[in-house]
C-alpha cells in the first residue's frame, strides 16, 4: 500500500472519528435536508432521497483524493 492511500485512509477517519464524537455527544450536525433533496411523505409513509447531499458529500471527497493521491 502507498503512502498516499495511507494519508487518505486517515484523513477519512479522523473525519469520522470527529463527526461520530459529534453524534455520541448529541450535537446534530447541520448537513441533509439541502433544497435539492427529495422527500415524498404519504398517508402510509415516506421516501426521503438526498440528492443534493449525495452531491457535496461526492464533491467533498473527490477534492479530498484528489488532494491526497496526486502525484
């Protein structure tokens, strides 16, 4: 395994360790629910589908790798 790998593997979980001691201290993080997001409730029940997070959080890692393995 390259170093690069190494560096993105960490980064991605000192982003996770951050946003989960987030989570477990009950700190709702201000992401989901973005205007391009769809969400459909009915008298039965719902669907909820985040397109536009999917969006940023690609683009976010994207940046991230790009950064990370560039040679």
């Amino acid at each position: 395994m390259s170093p690069e790998v190494g560096r993105l593997l960490m980064a991605i979980g000192a982003i996770l360790l951050v946003i989960g001691g987030l989570a477990v201290l009950g700190i709702r993080i201000p992401f989901g629910h973005l205007p391009g997001d769809i969400s459909i409730t009915g008298e039965h029940g719902g669907v909820y589908i985040p397109l536009a997070s999917m969006l940023v959080i690609s683009l976010i890692l994207t940046l991230l790798a790009n950064f990370f393995l560039r040679r």
